[in-house]
C-alpha cells in the first residue's frame, strides 16, 4: 500500500548473487503494486570492474526488461568515512549517487 502512493521507488540491493536474487524477486512482487515505470533498480557494492557491472545490468534487463538499473559501485571512501563519522565529497560511489538521483528525477518527470 505504502509503495503505490509513491512518484518512483528505488529498490536497492546488494551485487552478489543473493543480493540480486532478492532484488529481482522484490521487484516482481513490486510491480503489483507499483506501475513499472514507476521503480528504478539500484545495485549496491557492485565490483568497479566494468565487466561486472555490465554483467550485472545485464542479467536484471533480461530478468526485468524495461526497469532503469543504475549500479553503485564499491567505495573504499564510503566505508573509512562512515567509520570516520563523515561523508565522502567525491569518488565512484557519489558519482554514481548523483547517477541514481537523475533516473528517479526523470522517472518522476514522466508523468
């Protein structure tokens, strides 16, 4: 109920292959509930190798044709900052934030 009164819906989950089933199987379940254009995929702690990440989007294209996937990739900053108490002001990790922050805007600039 709550998921279909949003503008768009980012469903985040981890690069691994548990982490991608689950995500594939929230987003099935999700699009009952939500119009599909409607949710945005975000992979979490993908490899920075671009291979992998190709692999990734790939596999949840053909899994879930249509959905915009937008891969964050792992961070070495991201995690000595959270244990510094601090946020980190540039590398991959917010570069592909910013990523993630334009596809829902446009998704929600469809309407």
């Amino acid at each position: 109920a709550v998921a279909s009164r949003r503008s768009a819906l980012g469903l985040i989950g981890a690069a691994d292959p548990v982490g991608l089933t689950r995500l594939m199987g929230s987003a099935e379940l999700l699009t009952d509930a939500i119009e599909i254009h409607r949710l945005v995929l975000v992979v979490n702690k993908a490899p920075s190798r671009p291979y992998y990440q190709a692999e990734v989007k790939a596999e949840l294209a053909k899994a879930l044709p249509g959905l915009p996937v937008v891969v964050l990739p792992f961070d070495r900053r991201l995690t000595e900052s959270s244990w510094e108490g601090s946020i980190p002001d540039r590398g991959p990790f917010i570069r592909a934030v910013r990523g993630v922050a334009r596809v829902i805007t446009e998704t929600v600039d469809d309407d």
